[in-house]
C-alpha cells in the first residue's frame, strides 16, 4: 500500500516505522525536523560534561508506559540508557517565600538536606488522589471531573485552588478553573499510574540520558525515504480510489490510506474542504489545546527561596494559573532548570526556548476520542495521537500509533515483533 503519514512526531514516525518494511511510506512534516514537542538539546556543564535534556516531553513510567518501553528496546535503547528521577513535589503561591508543601523521599531527604512540609496541603492533596486511585482501580467514569472528585472531601478553598487545582493544572499549564473541569483520571494520572514504593517516598520515573530524542531520530533513519520536512500538507480531497493528500509544494500525490499524526486541530483543518471527511473534522475540533512556552536556563529564579525545599518539580500558583520549574538536579547532578513560563517572568541565562499547543484533557474531548476510534479507517482516512488516550503521554502517542496499524495492517511485521516482545 501507498501510505501518507502527516507529521513527524513520536506517533507519526512510529506508525511510519512499523508500516515500512512492508509498504511504500511517505511521511509529511511541516517544521524544519522531525519530533514535534520531542526537543532535546545538548547543554555543556562543568560537572558532567555534555548533558542531553529535553525541553518538551521528558518524564517516562517506568510502569505505565509499557508500550514506549518495547518500542525503544526494539530501537536499542535499553535500561542502561535510563536515569532514576524521584519525582519530588514543592508547591508554591506567589509571594510567599514559605511553600505550602514540600514532599517527602526518605531516605533521600536526610543524605540531600531537604526538608520536607506536609500538614494540611499533603492531607489535601493526598485526600484527593486516594479518591482518584480509587476511581483509577474501579475502572469508574472517565467523566467525573476533578471538581466531582474533590467536592465530596469538603476542602478549604485555599487548599482545594492552590493545592488541589494548582497540581493537576501544572501539567498542563491551563488556569484553575480548567483544572477543576479536567476529567480527574487524566488529570491524576501521573500520580495514580506511577504510584511511590510508600506513603513518604516520591514516585519513580525515568528520563533517558540521551534525551526523547535519540528515540525519533532512530525512527527516522530507519525509514527507507527520508521524512519530507518543510513540507506541510495543505489538505486533503477524496478521489475515488482514496485520499489525495494536497501539499505546500504543489504536489497532489494519491494514497490507499492517510495517517494524520498531528495535533488534533490542525488535522480537522486538513478535512475541512472535504464535505465527506466534515463529520470526522467536527470530532477532531472537539479537542482543547492551550498554549505553552517552555524555557532552559540556569538562573534559579522560579524556585524556592531556601534550597533546603527544592524538588524536581515545584510549581508555583498565582491564584489563576499555575506553571512549574524542573530541577535537573536530582538525576544530573547540576543545577539546570526547565520552566514554564507563559505566564511568569522570563529567567535569565535561557538556553533554549520552545513553544508549544499543549493537549488539555476535557470530557468532550474524551467523547470525541471514542467516536475517532470507532471510525478508523473510513474513506482510508487513521488518527494517531495522544489525545486518543485520556492522558496526554508519550505512551499515549506509541499507543495510538500501534492501534492504527493494527487497524490498517494487523500483519505488520513490526507490530507483531513489538505487540509480542
């Protein structure tokens, strides 16, 4: 089969791969390299030399992201590739230099100096993440928002915005008030997926010492035609032997199937024209993204005062939103930091800067998600992408990569190679 995969990041080039070996794949990208929000950059530091840190994705489950960890095994990325991250939380409010928490991680905290702060934003925090594991295990609706679950506990409104609100909507960088309306399974689905060894440790997650992405550009060069960068795809007509995908270089090129693997608005904009493809159009506008802008940088600015109640993530609410810094330090041993900073001061000494259309978890877009699924493969036309999960992840993204070829061609050699690994 001719197939045209549109857009280059972990879910495109994934799918693009486990296709090539059998099928003539032809893989569209608009920016000037292939890995959509994947952006490593390779930083010099005293201490360790050379050090790769991603600036967009980072995090990986060393548990919940089963199908991520096949498809870098199967590319040679192995174990010894990983570095150990305990996933430590300081929250933050403007204007105070006390933070309203400071997690724990013994023994951890008594070899770093930490000094961790519970008392009545832990309780709060854990009271609604106890609720939300229980959800998670019962399998219950993935409608109940985080508002429904956190009503019930009868929270100060302090510790339900600034301790509650303020940690789901910092995965994403939205407001609040989006936080409160985000399906609670998606929005706590890095902590109850990830879950600590014990009540006083952090959770454990991973990062890859050569960066996200050693695992797409290894996709990438492993596909027999090179990935068209600074080629978008304009839109795409309906013929009737199949799709034609119309791109910026002028060409009108035929297909048997198109994979669109970019984020879900701008693909409903490539069907638009397409009075056939209107009705899947609508399910993909259904989703909300928010704009992020992401910096690396030296400068400590966006931390705790007092270095005793630094984490690896400390977030920090103004009330409306609420955006965090990464500090490298635990898994690199250097003081580099990795901010948000749509809406905060930009620090000083940046590195590098990277702007992204982050995926916001709604109930509509979950609904939209399940009528996508359902109409996989009408007029030849997949969708791949995280926000076909309930959580924006890089296991998302690989997953749906893997049910589309599934969908298109369940005799992949790859994908049997890698489903049964």
């Amino acid at each position: 089969m001719r197939i045209a995969v549109i857009g280059a990041g972990i879910a495109g080039l994934t799918a693009a791969w486990l296709l090539d070996e059998d099928h003539d794949i032809t893989v569209y990208e608009a920016a000037d390299r292939p890995g959509g929000n994947i952006h490593t950059v390779p930083v010099p530091t005293p201490e360790h030399g050379t050090v790769h840190i991603d600036v967009g994705a980072q995090f990986l489950s060393p548990t919940a992201y089963p199908d991520h960890s096949a498809l870098c095994r199967a590319l040679g990325i192995t174990a010894d590739g990983r570095t150990r991250v305990p996933l430590t939380t300081t929250l933050l409010h403007t204007g105070q230099d006390e933070p309203l928490l400071v997690t724990p991680h013994t023994p951890g905290d008594a070899t770093s100096g930490r000094k961790p702060l519970t008392g009545p934003a832990w309780e709060a925090l854990g009271a609604f993440l106890a609720r939300a594991a229980q959800l998670e295990a019962d399998n219950g609706p993935d409608t109940a928002t985080v508002a429904d679950l956190a009503g019930p506990l009868g929270l100060a409104d302090d510790l339900y915005r600034h301790a509650v609100l303020a940690w789901c909507a910092s995965f994403v960088g939205c407001t609040l008030e989006q936080a409160a309306r985000m399906p609670a399974r998606a929005a706590a689905a890095w902590a109850t997926r990830t879950p600590p060894e014990h009540a006083d440790a952090a959770p454990i997650w991973h990062t890859l010492t050569s960066g996200l992405g050693a695992v797409t550009d290894r996709l990438a060069a492993a596909l027999k035609n090179p990935v068209r960068c600074r080629t978008p795809a304009r839109h795409i007509s309906l013929n009737a032997d199949g799709p034609t995908v119309h791109s910026a270089d002028g060409q009108e090129l035929p297909y048997d199937s198109v994979i669109l693997a970019l984020p879900a608005p701008r693909a409903a904009r490539l069907l638009q024209q397409c009075p056939r493809l209107a009705g899947t159009a609508a399910h993909l506008s259904e989703f909300t993204y928010v704009p992020t802008t992401v910096a690396l940088h030296r400068d400590p600015r966006h931390m705790p005062a007092d270095r005793a109640h630094w984490s690896s993530a400390n977030t920090t609410s103004d009330g409306h939103w609420a955006e965090t810094t990464s500090w490298f330090g635990p898994d690199l041993g250097t003081d580099l930091f990795k901010s948000w900073i749509t809406h905060r001061t930009p620090p000083d000494d940046i590195i590098a800067t990277a702007h992204f259309q982050q995926l916001l978890p709604t109930v509509p877009g979950l609904r939209a998600a399940v009528q996508l699924t359902a109409h996989q493969g009408h007029h030849g036309i997949h969708c791949a992408g995280s926000y076909l999960h309930d959580a924006d992840s890089q296991q998302g993204a690989v997953r749906s990569a893997l049910d589309t070829v599934q969908n298109l061609a369940p005799r992949s050699r790859r994908l049997q190679s890698l489903t049964t690994s």
